[in-house]
C-alpha cells in the first residue's frame, strides 16, 4: 500500500515539476480549457436566468391569466372598414361564468383611475378597482395583513377597500392601516386588508390599487359616459387547464359576439391578452436560445480540449529524449502513459474548476442585481 502510495506521490510530483517548467503553455492550454467551461456555463446559465425572470413576471401578474378588453365590432359583416365601439357588461361576465364550459374562474373588473384617495395623514391619486370576492385567486395578490373582501361584502355592497402596497404607504406612512378608515371621492371605506408589494422595481402600477367590492364599484363610481350603464372595463378569466386555453377564448368569444351582434369568428372585433400562450411563445423562444448558447459553449469547450491533445502530442514529441532515458532505467511503457495522462487530468481539472468558479461568481453577481419592475 505504501508503494502505491508513493508511486502516485511521484507521478503527481513529476507531472507538477513538468507543468512549472512550460509554465507559459500550461497557463495557454488551462485557460483554453477554462474559457470553454465557463462560457458553456455561464451562457446556459444565463438562458435559464432570463427563463425564470420571465416566468416571475408572468407570475406577478397571476397563474394562467386571461383577459379580454373591449373592441370594436364590424357594422357590415367581415367588414371593419364601417365598425363601431362595443363595451363589454355585467352580463357578459355572467354568461361567461355559467356558460363558458373551459372557463374555470371569472372576475368583471371596473376601475377609474380618477378617484381621490384620502385619510387623516395623506392623500393619494391610485387606481381604484371593483371586481369580485375571486379576483384574488385569479390575480397574485398576496395579503400583508387583514383580510380579502368576501361573498357577503360584495351582495351587501359594504364600504370595505384592500389597499396596494404603495397606496397604504402613502395614505398612512409608517401606521397600520388595517381597521382605518380612508375617504374615496368623500365616501368612507374601511380598511380590512393589505397586499404585499408586487414586483422588484418602483414603478408596478398594482402596488397603487385599492380594491372594492364590484357592487359597491358599480354603486359609486361607475365608467363615465354616454350608454356605460352596466358597462365593465374588462374581464379576467382562467382556462380549466392551460392545455385549453384556446377553448376557452373560444367561448368567451363566442359568449361575446352574440351578446354583441357580430360574428365570432371576427377575429379582429376582439382585444384579448392571453398570458399562457405568451409564457408557451416565451419558452420556445428561450428553448430554441439555450440550444444555440449551449452549442456555441460547446463548440468552445470542445476547442478548449482539442487545445489540450495538441498540447500533450507536442509534449509528448519534445520529451522523446527523456522518455528514452527513463525507458533506460527501467520505466515500463505503463509508468510513461499514466504520467502523461495524470498530467492532461490535472490541466483539464484544474481548468475546468477555475471556469467552474468564474462563471458561477459572475452569474452570482449578476442574481444580485435589481431586475426592472414587474
């Protein structure tokens, strides 16, 4: 055992006096070596770092989220040369609700940027938004404190409000703003709730939004203008399972169109946001660029190694001498080869490890910077 133990300790010794003395073409070749390691991880990494900062601003917008706007309508069919305006209702959102078969949740959303927040501490100009008791479980909103308005809230038409979180800040900065009574447009809401803040950045519309409960929206501050009675600003909606989210547009649209008079099959009448066929566009996009950085890291690496053999084939030719010496004094063909191939292990070890290091420092460095606002 102790034989073995000090050939090795030779060879290793061997190999690292041979390595000092090109000192020059070792650092060449382990930097060949270690450019290729770290390029092919840091550029896969790098793909998969964008693939999940999407996938966390599609997430702060909610899971599988639909929605639909309202459009305009052609006069004469197939024709949008002669369209009007259409606004989506109430009803609209109650057909969708009972008759939409790969509809699995549905909230009317009614908002106006207009209302005038205020408490005893501080005024604001936010968003106020009505929608029902199951915005929230279609929406991220995650509570900071109290509590989601609830079925009896809304059918009751209770004056309660859940605050955004830069809303609260501004309308009671540095107080508990949970049980408090704030003024919209002069009319008094209690304050029963309080979501977390949405998003990295500064600028996330949603962390200045009060919510309400729909009727108490319709009730209050209805949309302005001619013929908005009833009218809704938009709806939101999930399909049953992302695999029919087509089917369910499908639905909506046809829901829609017949409330409205037009054809369904009128594309162009329809404004529609679908988040899961965006996340399903935004993976291909990503696949198709983590194969091209992982082949271009490859290819790399492979010329990193390619580096090495030439490196060792010279090595090998220049010390043609010294392997005859050695072969003199009795080394077998086996101690020769093991030398030279401990000797392109260590390079490409010690090669592969300083990649290793570089790119995970800096993809780690990268991870601490403040990603744009969700």
């Amino acid at each position: 055992m102790k034989l073995i133990m000090r050939m090795i300790l030779d060879i290793f010794g061997q190999v690292l006096r041979t390595l000092w003395a090109h000192k020059l073409r070792s650092f060449l070749t382990m930097f060949g070596v270690a450019w290729g390691v770290g390029s092919l991880l840091l550029l896969v990494g790098l793909g998969e770092g964008f693939r999940s900062g999407n996938k966390r601003n599609l997430a702060e917008f909610g899971e599988n989220i639909m929605f639909v706007f309202p459009g305009r309508a052609p006069v004469i069919e197939s024709s949008m040369n002669s369209a009007r305006n259409y606004l989506l209702t109430y009803q609209d959102y109650a057909d969708i609700r009972v008759e939409a078969p790969h509809v699995r949740k549905a909230s009317p959303v009614l908002s106006r940027d207009d209302v005038r927040a205020a408490s005893e501490l501080a005024t604001a100009n936010g968003q106020i938004v009505g929608v029902e008791p199951q915005y929230n479980q279609i929406r991220f909103l995650p509570l900071k404190q109290g509590r989601w308005f609830n079925e009896l809230d809304d059918s009751q038409k209770r004056n309660v409000i859940v605050l955004g979180d830069e809303l609260t800040r501004n309308l009671f900065p540095g107080r508990p703003a949970v049980g408090v009574t704030v003024l919209l447009n002069g009319i008094r809401f209690e304050v029963i709730g309080t979501v977390k803040r949405i998003g990295r950045g500064d600028e996330n519309l949603a962390n200045m939004r009060g919510y309400i409960p729909f009727q108490v929206m319709a009730t209050y501050f209805p949309l302005k203008g001619e013929n908005h009675q009833n009218s809704i600003s938009l709806i939101n909606y999930q399909p049953r399972v992302p695999a029919e989210h087509l089917l369910a547009r499908e639905d909506v649209q046809k829901i829609i169109a017949r409330n409205h008079g037009f054809d369904y099959r009128d594309k162009d009448a329809f404004e529609n946001l679908d988040l899961v066929e965006q996340a399903e566009m935004v993976g291909k996009i990503f696949d198709a660029m983590n194969m091209f950085l992982g082949t271009v890291g490859l290819v790399t690496l492979t010329l990193g190694a390619i580096g090495v053999i030439n490196i060792m084939l010279v090595a090998v030719s220049e010390r043609t001498r010294e392997i005859g010496l050695r072969k003199a004094l009795g080394a077998t063909n086996r101690s020769i080869l093991v030398q030279f191939f401990v000797e392109g292990i260590l390079i490409t070890l010690f090669s592969g490890l300083i990649g290793m290091g570089l790119a995970g420092a800096l993809m780690a460095l990268l991870g601490t910077q403040q990603g744009p606002a969700g």
